[in-house]
C-alpha cells in the first residue's frame, strides 16, 4: 500500500485539497484529461477488437496480481475482511472480463433482423457501436465493483471512460489511481481523483454518457448536469429495500441468510435488507434466529471479529446513531464512535412511519416493522417507493408469485438475498427512485453502445420502387400498401439453415414415401399377375 500511496502522493489524503482541480492557464486538471480521452476516442484505438481484448486481459492481469493490496485498501477503508473482498467483489468481475472476452465478438457484431417484402433483397441488422467518452462515478461501498463492471463494459463497447471513484474509500481510490494507468491506455481510461467539487467540475463538460452509483440527491445533481448537454444517464441509486418474511417458511433459515445479507459490509450494501416485514407471531422466533446467527457469525463481540467491518466515516456514523436515537435494541445496539463501530442492531416494533423509515439505513440496523398478513406487506411495499430489491421468504409457491405480481422493484431475489446480483445474465438496476438504467455482463455492453439500424441495398432493382414514387393512382398505391403491410420474415442464417435442413429431410421424407408407394404399387401388381396366372 505504502508504495502506491507514495506514487500518487501529490494528491493528499483527505480529497478536498484543491490539488486535483488546480488551473494551468486556466484550464482545470479534469478538462485536460476529459479532451484527452476524447482525442485519444478519436485516434480510433479503442474501437478496434483486439485493443479492447488486450485491455480487458489487462484489466484482468492487474486483478490478479494486485489482489492483496486491494484486498488491503478495503481493510484500511473499511475494516473489510481480507476474505470477504475476493468474495463481494473481485470473483464478480473477473468473471464478467472473462465472459466480455469470450462473448465480444459476438455482441460487436451486426445483428440481423427481420425483413419485409419490400427489404426482402436488403442487408438489415443492427450494429453496435461505441457510443464516446463515458464518466463513470463510483461510491464508496464497494469501490472496485462499482467504477470496474461500468469499465468493463465500457472497454468492451469501444469506449474511452473517465473513472472518478469515490473520495470517501479513500485508500481503494488512490490504488485505482495508481494501478489502472499501469495497465491500461493512460489517455483513454483515466482516473480522476476528488470530491463533490471534482466531480461537478467534470459534469460540466460534455460526455456522452454518465455512469453514476450513488445517493439519489447528488444523483438527481447528475440528472441535470447531464441534461444541459443531453447526455444520457444510468443511475444506479440506493434507497429501502424491504424484506418479507411469511410465517409459512422456515424461519431459521431464512434469518441466517438475511443476517449474512443485512450485516456484510457492515450494513452498507446498496441491496442490503433494509427493513424485515413479519406477522407479529412469528417477530420473536426471528429476533431470536437472528441473534443466534450473529453469535455463529461474530462472536460474543463482534468488535473483536475480523469478519466485522467498520462505517467509512464519522459522518456517517453520526448518521446511522441519529436514526436509532428513542429505540430500546433487542440485539446489539453498542457503539464506538472511535473506531467507527456499530454492532449489528435488530430494533423491534418499529413504527411504520417513524423517520427511521423514510430513510435508507445503510448501517448495521436492521428493523423490525409487523404488518398483518401478506396483503398488508404487499400495501406496505407499494405505498412506499419502488425499491432497488426486493427479498421475500416464503415456502408457498403461490404466494410468493403473487407478491412478485403485485409489487415492483429493481430486482427481487425469493428464500435468500441479494443473490440476484450475482448473476451477469440478470440486468442489475434500480427503477422510480432507485435508479435507471441496468448493468451488469452483456447488460452494460449494451448499455454503453450505440445500437446503429442499417439498411443496406443496391441500386438494382428500381421497379420495385415504382409503387411509392408519384404520381401515384388507385393501383400503385394499393400495391405500395401490400408491401408495406407484408409481415415481418426471419432471414437470420440460423433460420436459413433450418429452412434448408427442413428443406432437405422433406424432400428426403417425401421421396421414401414415393419409393415406398410405388414398391407397394409394383407388388400389387405382381399379385394380380399370378393371382391371373392361377386362375
Ligand atoms: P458517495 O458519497 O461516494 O458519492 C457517490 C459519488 O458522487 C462519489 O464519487 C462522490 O465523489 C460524488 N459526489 C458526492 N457529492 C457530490 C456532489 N455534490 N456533486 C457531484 N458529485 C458528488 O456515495 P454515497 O452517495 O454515500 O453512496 C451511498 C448511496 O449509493 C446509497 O444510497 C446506496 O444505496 C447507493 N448505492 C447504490 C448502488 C447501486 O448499484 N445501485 C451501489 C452502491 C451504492
């Protein structure tokens, strides 16, 4: 850590130093790197298939071979488990290079679609392609996952990306800092390092999409930055995910696998289970099945567990306290403010509308909210905004597919928690207020790119066109309404091949039928024969 905290030491701990943003005639630091990028887009680099899979096997190598001492930035950050950071982060990307390098040249390529009469003769697909400079603004919580996936995908779609991770994971930042121009083209993935000022420093230039993981206030901020240059935006927010348990499962089993989601990181997961919703027959079993897990988990302190992180700042210590102020914990409730610590706290009977449920927790306090049935937890969900996930634990198939009907949010895992992002196949975002957009393997490629419709024809075949040209009368134009209305015909390769194997086994089938017909018909006809001859 040492070596790479000296490296990048111009930039001082403690992000608001103006070192970043300094003015050389008159041009800040971050509108330097921005035109860099956009030159270094330009040179057209980036675009070409085996730059990015270099990059990406880069990206790969530096994960590799720097897994300790991101392991050990995320320790001084966050108290984090050195085993727990290959866990929570760094399999899932690595996995997601490893699915961008085997799947690019498919997802680069043109996508045909399907034709009408009137394009019939033409080539029509669908091209990818890269959309610019991309700004990917990450948070604190899992700094590595949250600016590396957009920048996978980003790479991956031919872009040039502008990585501005979180000031408050300080440690995690400067390594980004030091380690990705140490891989990857310096030019066309830089790394800004700073605050709030930075930051908005940077939306004040022009991207062409702006990638942002965050609170929804300075989300919102974004929003509008971005729309005085029309950027598009994805924003992947946070925001109250709830968590049903039925009191038709098994209860003990579900709390270890929410105490395990609640409590990893320390609370600060963006789909951590915010809130539990249960009968109040079954309140105390899962009070009790929770504490007994966190005994399993932590210990009888779990400020002594290397498996027990720590909050990122004062701030937000202060923060989380604040929320718990007038509530008697039935588990944990200790604090040290010296070392950031908040033993993981269950409160109970928490009113609906108390203030601490209006605001995201993102802490170690899980709360304990009875509801009367599922119809209730159902009403509790949808007059609230719509979650970024949403956990329901319940052994009643039909139950748990009605609650899924009946609800929104950005994802939803049923009988465990936050498993769902886990998943590349799935598109990971929020929805209303918990964001827009989604990510996550071939989610972000397309995210990040441009999908270009192409038509491609010849000049032959002018009589074709004749029906839409004027001047125009009774017959022409009904011919150029037949051929607009003809439907939509798949010519993809595939289905041509399954036309021409179809094609063939018919043909085959039919001449069989043919031979065997007339085989039959040959043997009759030799019957008849010596029947004669007999008679
Ligand atoms: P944060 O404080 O690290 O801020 C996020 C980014 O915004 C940082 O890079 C920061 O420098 C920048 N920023 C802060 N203030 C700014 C301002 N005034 N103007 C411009 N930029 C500014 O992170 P946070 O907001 O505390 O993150 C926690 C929130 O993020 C939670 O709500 C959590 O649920 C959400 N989150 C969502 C996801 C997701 O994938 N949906 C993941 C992680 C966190």
């Amino acid at each position: 850590m040492t070596g790479v905290c000296d490296e990048v030491f111009i930039v001082t701990p403690g992000f608001s130093a103006p070192a970043h943003s300094f003015q050389l005639c008159g041009v800040t630091m971050e509108r330097q790197v921005v035109q860099r990028a956009k030159e270094a887009f330009v040179s057209g680099r980036a675009r070409v298939l085996e730059f990015r899979l270099q990059q990406l096997h880069a990206l790969q190598r530096m994960l590799t071979e720097k897994e300790t001492e991101i392991c050990t930035a995320l320790k001084q950050d966050i108290n984090r488990s050195q085993y727990d950071t290959p866990l929570l982060e760094l399999i899932g990307i690595e996995n997601e290079i490893k699915l961008a390098i085997e799947k690019i040249a498919e997802w680069t390529a043109p996508r045909p679609v399907e034709k009408n009469l009137l394009t019939i003769s033409d080539e029509v697909y669908i091209q990818p392609e890269p959309l610019g400079v991309v700004l990917i603004i990450g948070a604190w919580n899992y700094p590595w996952a949250l600016t590396l996936l957009p920048l996978i995908g980003a790479i991956a779609a031919g872009n040039a990306a502008v990585v501005k991770p979180s000031e408050l994971s300080e440690c995690s930042s400067l390594l980004l800092r030091a380690l990705l121009p140490r891989y990857l083209d310096k030019d066309l993935y830089p790394v800004v390092m700073g605050g709030a000022s930075e930051t908005q420093e940077l939306l004040r230039l022009r991207f062409d999409h702006v990638f942002y993981t965050g609170g929804s206030t300075v989300g919102k901020l974004v929003m509008e930055a971005a729309a005085r240059h029309l950027t598009p935006v994805t924003l992947e927010l946070g925001g109250k995910s709830p968590c049903y348990i039925d009191k038709d499962c098994d209860i003990r089993v579900a709390c270890r696998r929410i105490t395990w989601g609640k409590f990893v990181n320390c609370g600060q997961t963006c789909i951590a289970p915010d809130y539990i919703l249960c009968e109040p027959c079954v309140q105390s079993r899962v009070i009790e099945c929770i504490r007994r897990t966190l005994l399993e988990f932590y210990g009888a302190d779990p400020k002594c567990s290397a498996d027990y992180g720590r909050i990122i700042n004062q701030r937000h210590f202060s923060r989380i306290m604040n929320l718990m102020e007038g509530y008697t914990p039935v588990v944990g409730g200790q604090s040290d403010p010296s070392q950031c610590y908040i033993a993981p706290t269950v409160l109970k009977d928490v009113p609906p509308h108390s203030r601490l449920m209006q605001e995201e927790i993102f802490g170690p306090v899980l709360p304990i909210v009875t509801v009367s049935d599922m119809d209730d937890a159902i009403n509790f969900i949808n007059e609230r905004e719509k979650p970024l996930a949403l956990y329901i634990f319940s052994s009643n198939k039909k139950e748990v597919k009605r609650m899924i009907e009946e609800t929104t949010s950005g994802g939803v895992t049923v009988n465990d928690v936050m498993m769902h992002y886990s998943l590349s196949s799935l598109p990971f975002g929020g929805v209303g207020q918990s964001g827009m957009g989604s990510y996550h393997g071939k989610h972000t490629f397309e995210r990040l790119s441009h999908h270009r419709a192409c038509l491609l024809r010849s000049l032959n075949m002018e009589s074709v066109n004749l029906a839409r040209y004027p001047p125009q009368d009774r017959r022409r134009a009904r011919r150029a309404k037949m051929a607009l209305r003809s439907p939509l015909i798949d010519m993809s390769k595939r289905t041509l091949i399954w036309a021409v194997v179809a094609t063939i086994i018919g043909t085959g089938l039919f001449i069989t039928l043919l031979v065997i017909l007339l085989i039959a018909a040959g043997l009759n006809c030799t019957c008849w024969y010596w029947r004669g001859f007999y008679n």
